[in-house]
C-alpha cells in the first residue's frame, strides 16, 4: 500500500511517472490527464485539480501534451504493421479523447484515397496469398468483408476490390 504525500511531494512523484508513462509511446492529452489524476488520486486520496493542472501543464510545456503529434504517430503506426482503414483509426482515436477537429485535420495531411486504396490492395493481396478462392463472386463478397472489418470505407474497398479482381482473374 503506497503512503500518503504531500502535494509537492506528489507533485514531483506524479511527474516523473508520467514522464515514463509517455516514454513507452506517445499518447493523447487525455491518456495523460487520466493517468494523472489515477495516480493523484493513489498518492493523495483525493482528488487535486490545481495539481493536475500544473502536472499537465508542465506535460504541455516538456512538449508531451500535443494531440496533433499523437495522431500522426498513431496514424502512421496503424498504417503500416496491422493496417487499418482511416475510419478505423478515426474511431481509435476518438476512443483515446482526440476532438474530432484535431483528427480530420491531422488526416487532410495524410494524402487520402491513392494511399488508402493502395493499403487496402495489399490487405487483399496478403489475404489471397492465404486463403484459396476460386469463384469471382465469392470472392467479391469475402474480400469486402475483409476491408469492411478493417475500416476501409466503402468507397475504397469497391476500388480495391474491383482492382484484385480485374487483376486475380483477368475480368473487364
């Protein structure tokens, strides 16, 4: 069981574990403000607003706090090792406290419908490479669930898919 601290002792405790909690990977202004006040909490038992706000204020001022950085990095990670469709990430990071201003413009500068259709051909190209399918038309319906799941939107998966297809079986 942890001992109760001051709030400058706490203050300087706090810090320093969320500097660590930020070490691990970036994280979203909000990820922080919980991990923050879970840990005043536990050091305090209670809840100190005016700490937090120093804590999260010297977060913003080490240059930890920026959504606007968290969404690139989480955008590119999603991008490239489990690859997801934008509306996926979209919904991630709204889940992880991103406003939705900060994620649309974050994904203006991402260029958009060539990448994302280029992800999803190779989602489907991995996808064919593992499972055996010969009919076109089962095909079709298999390779759109396979894009849906992973938050493509429907435009880009009818543009993948028609892609794969023209190209898997020579279809005009």
């Amino acid at each position: 069981m942890t001992h109760v601290l001051s709030p400058e002792d706490a203050y300087q405790t706090i810090l320093e574990q969320a500097i660590r909690f930020v070490s691990l990977r970036p994280r979203s202004t909000k990820e922080i403000q919980d991990f923050i006040a879970k840990k005043i909490f536990a050091r305090l038992s209670c809840k100190n607003e005016e700490l937090q706000n120093r804590l999260m204020k010297r977060m913003e001022d080490l240059g930890y706090s920026d959504d606007e950085q968290f969404c690139q990095f989480w955008i590119h990670a999603r991008s490239r090792k489990n690859i997801k469709g934008y509306e996926a990430i979209k919904y991630e990071l709204r889940q992880k406290g991103v406003k939705n201003a900060v994620i649309e413009k974050v994904m203006l500068q991402e260029a958009r419908d060539e990448d994302e259709v280029v992800k999803a051909v190779s989602v489907l190209e991995k996808y064919l490479r593992h499972h055996d399918v010969n009919d076109p038309m089962a095909c079709r319906a298999k390779l759109y669930g396979v894009l849906k799941r992973r938050g493509f939107s429907m435009d880009t998966i009818k543009k993948s898919v028609e892609n794969t297809l023209q190209t898997r079986y020579n279809t005009g």
